[in-house]
C-alpha cells in the first residue's frame, strides 16, 4: 500500500469520526429545538434551523469525503472488485443527494420563511405529493438506501468489523421502531447515536489502517 491512500485513509477516517459527532450533536441540540415550534415558516426562519441545517451540509460534505477513502480501502483489499464500484457509486449518489437535500434547506427554504413565510407554509400545506416533497424524498430515500446496503457489502466482503456495519445498519432502521415505544425525537436521537458510532468507529478503522 502506498503512502498516497495512508494519507487519503487517514483524510477520510477524520471525516467520518466528525461526521458521526456532528450527527449525534445537531439531533440532540438543535432538533428538539425546530420540532417545538408548530408553524413550519417559523421553525425554518429560527436560528435552530440555520445551525441544524448548516451542520448538516458539513456532515453531508464530510460524508462525501470519507466515502473516497472507504471505497480506496475497499479496494485495497478486493481490487477491481464489482462491489468496490457498487460501493463507490452507493456512497457518492446517497450523501451527494443528501448534501443537495440539506444545502437547499439551510440556504433556499430559510431564505423563503424569512422573506415569504405565507408563500413556505403554503407550499407546505398542499394535497398531494408536490415537488418540494419529491426534493426531500430523493434526498432522504438515496441517503438510507446507500447506508443500508454499503454496510452490508463491507460486511459480506469482510472488509470492515461486522460490529460496526451493524451498528450503521441499526442506525438507519431504529428510528421508526423506537419512535413507537418512545417519541420521534427520542427514535431519531438514538438512531442518530447507533449511525454516529458506526460512522465514527468506521473512521478509526481508516485512521489506523497501516500499509501492506
């Protein structure tokens, strides 16, 4: 293994440790804040929603960065591997729609609710699937898709600790089975706990992987 890739693991191992921080931290500061204010202008307008947004687009841009070097790691276990380019294009497609999703949300959305709140909450209220609805679907859909099945194929491919595929994979499936027993914003703190913890000990593997 060349020096090259050490230094790009090392890159995106720190990427992934701050993007499972960064996740845990806008759920559990910011996100309590947004869902207790019932009119969606005014929650969008807040401050809460600026600093959850905007640290979302940093976990989605990091996200981006770490998933060069998980695919580079992969390869360099199963070179010219199928799953490897599956992989790649899983990760880049999943975190690059989410990072569009959260970047319009942080900058356009906001930008709406302080300047035209009536026009937003209208938008908001409409029947039927719109294409503000189609936006965050695309975004949030590709984003669960690729860290569901990228776990899996690190795991099958005995790439990464099993341990820390499940907890990825138990991340993005908690949230709708604990918001049942619980609340929502419980269901997506812990969820958001299990996906951060994958995400930051996927990040050490690449940190202290060593060349070959």
């Amino acid at each position: 293994m060349s020096n090259y890739p050490y230094r790009l693991f090392r890159l995106s191992g720190v990427s992934l440790c701050l993007a499972g921080i960064l996740l845990l931290l806008v759920n559990v500061v910011f996100t309590p804040q947004i869902l207790a204010i019932d009119d969606f202008a005014q929650s969008a307008a807040s401050s809460a929603w600026g600093w959850r947004l905007g640290l979302a687009s940093l976990t989605g841009l990091l996200l981006l960065v770490g998933s060069v070097g998980i695919y580079t790691y992969f390869n360099s276990k199963l070179p010219a591997s199928i799953k490897g380019l599956i992989l790649l294009v899983l990760l880049i497609l999943g975190n690059g729609l989410l990072l569009a999703h959260e970047w319009n949300q942080w900058l356009f959305v906001r930008d709406l609710a302080i300047n035209f709140p009536d026009v937003l909450n209208q938008l908001e209220d409409l029947e039927g699937f719109t294409l503000f609805d189609l936006s965050a679907a695309l975004g949030v859909s590709a984003f669960f898709l690729s860290w569901i099945i990228s776990p899996i194929l690190l795991w099958t491919s005995k790439v990464i600790d099993k341990r820390i595929c499940i907890l990825m994979i138990l991340g993005i499936i908690a949230s709708p089975f604990v918001a049942i027993i619980t609340t929502p914003l419980i269901g997506g703190i812990v969820s958001s706990l299990l996906l951060g913890s994958g995400w930051f000990l996927l990040g050490r593997t690449l940190i202290t992987a060593r060349p070959e």
